[in-house]
C-alpha cells in the first residue's frame, strides 16, 4: 500500500460543520460552569455583607443571555443542505 492511500482527508466544510457541532455540544457545559459561579463568591469579597440577590440574578440572566446569543450565532453558522449531511446510519 501506499501512504497516499492511508492518509485521512477531511474536507474543510465538514470540518468546520463539525467543529461548529462540538462547540454547540459544550455550550451546557459552560453554561453549567458559569451558572455555578454565584456559588463561589465569599462574604469576604463583598466586605463581610454578601452578595446582594439581586446581582446574583443579574449574573445569571447575563449568562443565560450569553449563552442564547452564542448558541443562535453557532447554529445560523451551521450548513444544513442535505446534500451536505451525512448518511442516517452514521458512516
């Protein structure tokens, strides 16, 4: 055999398609990690008062809306001809 013949060749496009899924796929993760977050602040940081509720709530709508905004911007970036998909079994 060749080495030719043994190289892998990953066309750009689906490449990318499948980085963009994989970045899709870790959007919950993050949002797990940054949701949990409010959940480290100390009263020390706020001068031996606490977190106010309220900032709290703000934190967690901020990253909910990031996390929206993120994923409506990773999915308009996906190709979803179905010309371009792959077969139904996977291979």
């Amino acid at each position: 055999m060749s080495e030719s013949s043994n190289a892998l060749f990953l066309e750009r496009r689906s490449y990318r398609q499948r980085r963009l899924m994989d970045a899709l796929r870790l959007l919950p993760v993050l949002g797990a990690f940054l949701w949990a977050v409010p959940l480290l602040w100390s009263d020390a940081a706020a001068g031996g008062e606490g977190v106010a509720t309220s900032r709290a709530m703000l934190y967690i709508f901020g990253v909910w809306a990031l996390l929206a905004l993120l994923a409506w911007a990773l999915s308009s970036r996906l190709d979803r001809s179905p010309e371009k998909t792959d077969a139904p079994g996977g291979g």
